[in-house]
C-alpha cells in the first residue's frame, strides 16, 4: 500500500477545491471573535456570533446531506457553497450591522455549505482505485492539518495587521473559488447502482441511524480538539506560562496531526476497525492528562503533538469505518451526519469546559473533559460490537430458515 494511485491530476485539482472549501470553515470562529471585539462586549458577541455559525453548520449538514444525490451532486454543492460565500462576504461588508444581522450571516455561512465535507469525502474516494481510498482518506487529513495549522496564524495576521474584515472577506473568495473548482471535476460519483440507500429500497434515514456508534466515536475524537483549543490559553495562564504560546503550541498539534494520517496511509494495519479507532480516541484522550498535570511548556507541547498524532489515525479510521458500515449511495449523508455530530461533541464539551472553568481551575476542567471523551469512546465502540452482533444473528437465522425451507420442500416432493 502507497501513495502512488493518489498522485494524479483529479486529485490535485480536488485538493485545491477542498482548501478552498475547507479553510473558511476553520478561520471562521476567530475571525468572528476579532471582527467585534472592539463593540460593546465584543468577545461575548463574537462568542454568540460564532455559535450561531457553528449551529448552522450542526442543522445545516445532516439536512442538505440526506438531499445530496450522487447523479447531481455538484450543482447542488455549487449553490450551497456560493450561498457560503456570500454570507461570509455579508459579514466582511457590513461588520457594524445589528448582531441579529451579523448572526444572520454567519448561520448562513454555517449552514449552506455543511453538506460539502462529506460530499468532497466521497467524491475524492472515487478518484482513486479501490485499494487506495485509506491512503486518500490519509492525503485528506494531512491537508486538514495543514489547513487548520495555518488558519490561526492568518486570520489573527490580517485581522490585526490589516483590518478585521479581511479574514472574512479572504474566506468569501475562498469558497468562491471552490465554486469554480467543482467544474473541473466530476459531477458526481457512482451510487454503486443501489436501489435505495442500502440497495433494498430501505429509508435513507433509517439506515444512516444505524450507523449511530460511529457518529459518537467522531463527536469524541473532535471533543477532544475542542478540549485543548479552547481550554489550553486559561490552562497556560494558570500554569504561569505565556498566553501567547497556546497559537505554536496548538499549531504543533495541527502538524502531528498531518504526521499521523500520513503514517498511518503507509501500511495497512492489523485488527478491526472499531478496535483501531478504540484504541486512538482513547490515546488521544490520555494525551490531554499529562497536558493538565505536568505544569511545564515542553510536556504539554508534546502531549498535544502526539495527541494530535493519534487523532487523525483515529479521524481515517472512523471514515474508513463508515466506508464498511454505510452503502455506496449513503455515504456521503453520513458523512455529513458525522461532521454533524463531531461538531455537536466539540460544542458540548467546549459548553462543559466553560461552565466548569468558573468553579474550578483549568486543568479540572480538561480532565473531566477527558473523562467525557473517554465515555463516548467506549459508548461507541459498544454499540459497533452490538450492531455486528445482531447483524450475525439475523444472517444465522436467515441461513436457519432457507435450510429449514429447503428440507420442508424436499419432504414434500418425497411424499408425493
């Protein structure tokens, strides 16, 4: 297994449609925050302001998933991300308008694009040969990493050094020029010819919820993101150590995370697949431990780049999980379901860090976060031991039956 069926033209092409895609979405919650801060209680508004993205983006991806169809996917992630676009550009040209209008924006900037992660997910496994689509799901994560490394930087650069609209108003042309991108790609991918999501006519929504322990493993890796970005500057100030290092040190993590996809693309590995994705989430979740107990920088900056190492084999894992639960024609609303969920677990967890930051110190905070996290983790993989479970019976009981049918039939034939 290499990356040599991944390096093809397609793939470069998509991979610049996916930053231009993807990247407004990472700059998004802090260019928010820098875009009021100078109003009347500017970083409560930025706060709610990014709420009301990341409530967009929730509802918004499970919604416009279930309505993607493969034939036509791209005319309708062509309007979705144009419909992005412009509520990014609504914010950057009037960022004195009501809240109500600016929080208007901002859910429309969530919203209208959600379903286009999981669409482009699917959309890149049709690129490459069958044997390669682990490495692609590896290439995809890398760039994510890199994409939510640089993000940071270049929104706090331009909004400090030019003016706070310019991050978003980068991020409009961004998702414009994934508009563009889509037409020099396939307008579509194979449904695998399915009848229905599962090929025997079932509801669609029926067979993604199904599917449900792999959503609560995603909304525990991406809790555990959620955890140390929003938690590590009070974790640092509590610790004596300069605010200002939590950007390198959350970038350090970005960058592990780019290691471990694609360390984790070289080989195929031994093992299930929901016992991978056990074993790294709940890795991921011990990282933050010593990050909270160990009050030195160095400690904590390698707790968070192994943790970031670890949850993006986790990340690829639980994509190439879905891979084996969903069918074809399904996949890429679960995808969106799944981005849903992951952001509904770094919501709840970034909800449960705030709350806790006012009774107790930050490092509670973040293992009581961990603590979470890991309860997810184990949740998810229970109910992926449940589901191949009843899965097998049903396949015994339906042998059982065809031999008993086939016996009766006989008997009678021989009466006769």
């Amino acid at each position: 297994m290499t990356y040599r069926d991944v390096v093809s033209r397609q793939v470069l092409t998509w991979a610049c449609t996916a930053v231009g895609a993807r990247m407004p979405v990472a700059m998004a919650p802090l260019a928010l925050v820098f875009l009021v801060r100078e109003r009347p209680g500017g970083y409560s508004l930025g706060a709610i302001i990014a709420a009301a993205y990341v409530l967009g983006e929730i509802v918004g991806a499970p919604v416009l998933g279930m309505r993607l169809r493969p034939e036509r996917a791209r005319g309708q992630l062509s309007a979705g991300l144009a419909l992005g676009a412009a509520g990014f550009l609504g914010l950057g040209m009037f960022p004195g308008a009501h809240p109500v209008v600016l929080a208007g924006f901002a859910c429309l900037a969530g919203a209208a694009p959600a379903a286009a992660t999981g669409a482009l997910r699917t959309l890149l496994s049709s690129l490459v040969p069958e044997r390669s689509v682990a490495q692609a799901l590896s290439v995809e994560s890398i760039l994510m990493a890199g994409v939510w490394a640089l993000s940071p930087a270049a929104v706090a650069g331009l909004a400090l050094g030019v003016a706070p609209r310019v991050p978003l108003l980068l991020a409009a042309g961004l998702m414009a020029w994934s508009v563009a991108g889509l037409w020099l790609l396939p307008a579509g991918w194979d449904a695998g010819g399915t009848d229905g999501a599962d090929g025997t006519g079932a509801p669609l929504l029926r067979v993604l919820v199904g599917a449900w322990p792999v959503y609560v493993t995603g909304a525990a890796g991406l809790a555990v993101l959620g955890l140390s970005e929003l938690v590590l500057p009070a974790l640092l100030e509590q610790r004596g150590i300069g605010v200002g290092w939590s950007g390198p040190l959350l970038t350090g993590m970005a960058v592990g995370g780019g290691l471990g996809a694609f360390v984790h693309g070289l080989r195929g590995w031994p093992g299930l697949l929901r016992t991978h994705s056990l074993v790294l989430t709940l890795g991921t979740s011990a990282c933050v431990v010593p990050a909270a107990l160990i009050p030195a920088a160095p400690a904590i900056a390698l707790a968070l780049v192994v943790g970031g190492t670890l949850q993006s084999g986790a990340m690829v894992t639980r994509n190439l999980s879905l891979r084996e639960v969903l069918p074809p024609g399904a996949l890429a609303a679960g995808y969106s379901v799944m981005y849903a969920a992951a952001g509904a677990g770094y919501a709840v967890t970034g909800s449960l860090a705030g709350a806790l930051l006012k009774v107790a110190a930050p490092s509670t905070a973040i293992l009581a976060g961990a603590v979470l996290t890991a309860l997810l983790t184990v949740t998810g993989w229970w109910g992926e031991v449940r589901r191949v479970d009843r899965v097998a019976r049903a396949e015994r009981g339906a042998d059982v039956a065809v031999v008993r049918s086939v016996k009766s039939g006989a008997s009678k034939r021989s009466w006769r």
